[in-house]
C-alpha cells in the first residue's frame, strides 16, 4: 500500500511538517518553511523524502526505478 504523505525534519532547525509527495516523481529539493534552508538528498538517496521524511518516496516505495 502506498503512503501518500512523509514527515520532513528539517536538519538544521528541526522543524517538522507533513508533506503530500509526488506520486509519479522524487522531489530533489526542499524548503524549510521555519529556518528557510534548502535541502537536497543525502547522498546515496534519490530525494529529500527518503533522506528527511518519515517514509520513502513513492517509486521506492513500489521498488520502481527513481530519479537518479
């Protein structure tokens, strides 16, 4: 089952919001909407989900190829 929605912690500041992720794409970079820093993917991972959030991206999740 997909999970539509990831929990982001900001790495900087901590700060934590929900985020609806794209179902068809990874998402390279974020903003923190408290300290305003700009995040990308660790390296090794695809997208800020599956580095930041709390569940993986949707095409890890369904163990598709990613965007790398």
């Amino acid at each position: 089952m997909l999970i539509p929605e990831s929990i982001i912690t900001c790495p900087h500041c901590g700060h934590q919001k929900a985020e609806q992720m794209p179902t068809d794409a990874c998402q390279y970079f974020y903003s923190c909407t408290n300290c305003e820093a700009h995040l990308k993917p660790k390296h090794g991972d695809c997208c800020v989900f599956c580095s930041y959030g709390t569940v993986k991206c949707p095409p890890i999740q369904m163990s598709k190829s990613c965007c790398n």
